[in-house]
C-alpha cells in the first residue's frame, strides 16, 4: 500500500458517507441535496483511497482515470451541498436539471486540468451556498440543527486550510492528507446529525 494512512481514512470516510446517505434518505427523502452529497463523497473518497493506497501518480492511464472520477465524484458532492443550500433558502424548481450539465462541464474540464485546485473551488462554492442556507434556516428555527451544519462547514473549510498548507500529524506515517480526513470524519457526522434536526 503506497500511502497506508490516507488510503484507510479514505475508505472510513467512505463508509461514513454512505451511511449518512442511507441515513438520511430514510429520514428526509425530499432533501435532495444532502443524500447527493453523501453518495457522491462516498464514491470520491473509495476512489481516492483505491488511487492513494494502489495507483499513485506514477500508474499511467489506470491511474489517471481512478483520479478523473475521484475529482468527478467530488464535484458531484459540491453540487449536493450547493442543491442542499438552495433547498433550505426554499428553492426546489429545477435543480436537478442542472446537475446533468454541470457534471458534464466539470468532467470535461478536470480531464484536461486534473489538479486537486478544481475540486478546491467547487468545494468553496458549494460550501458557500450550502452555508446561506444554514443560516437563513438558523433564523426560522431551533438552533441546534443550523448550527451543527455550520459547524460542520466551518470544520471542514479548517481541515482544508491544513491540508493546503501541508500540515500533518506526522510527515512519514500521517501526512497532512490522512490529517485533512480526520477534520473530515468529525464533519461529516456534524453535518448529518445537523441536517437531521432541520425542520423542512
């Protein structure tokens, strides 16, 4: 295994993902957003392990393509976080019928630009909108579930900022990816717990 610890943090927080996601289909089946979100982190982070355990950078177009649909997978779930946003600010007419084209978009472009920048972006994007929804939803309701959420949000955006500075547990045995899903691992059950006690 190249990178034994980020490749098994991938794969906890893939299987936390996706039991978010069965989770939260059977509580609120209606909020679309955040069961795309967590199907769609579930595949990027089993497809970033299988690529940072197994393939690596050096494993030609195998490799190449396990990290085009890790980045595609990730930009799904930016697109579930931005959905889950709009739901929350009461806006459900034609989401999902943009979803299509965006996937297509951001597929096409980090086939040709496959730095991790992109995913970065539609992150922060998504972030953003899924975060005016949490607070205009803080203003109507319990605080509880809002602020788990945002939380959530604010913990992971943190998990990034050490991530892109390099920060790491420990250099040789849990580099700063490995470090970065820790943050992530907390987020995700914030999220899903805070996502759960919002009223729709």
């Amino acid at each position: 295994m190249l990178e034994p610890a980020t490749t098994l943090t991938d794969f906890l927080m893939a299987a936390i993902s996706l039991v978010c996601a069965v989770r939260q289909r059977r509580a609120q089946p209606s909020f679309q957003g955040p069961i795309l979100f967590f199907l769609a982190f579930a595949m990027a982070a089993a497809l970033g392990g299988l690529w940072h355990g197994f393939l690596g950078a050096s494993s030609g177009l195998a490799g190449r393509v396990v990290w085009w649909l890790s980045m595609c997978f990730g930009g799904l779930s930016s697109a579930g976080l931005a959905l889950a946003g709009l739901e929350l600010l009461g806006v459900r007419r034609g989401l999902r019928a943009g979803l299509p084209v965006f996937a297509v978009a951001f597929g096409a472009y980090v086939w040709m630009q496959p730095a991790f920048v992109a995913a970065i972006v539609a992150s922060a994007c998504g972030t953003l909108i899924c975060l005016a929804g949490l607070l205009y939803r803080l203003r109507q309701q319990p605080a509880t579930g809002p602020l788990l959420g945002i939380a959530a949000l604010a913990l992971s955006a943190a998990g990034a900022f050490v991530q892109q500075r390099g920060i790491a547990l420990d250099p040789n045995y849990f580099d700063h990816n490995a470090t970065y899903h820790l943050f992530l691992l907390v987020s995700l059950g914030m999220f899903h717990a805070g996502l759960r006690r919002i009223s729709l």
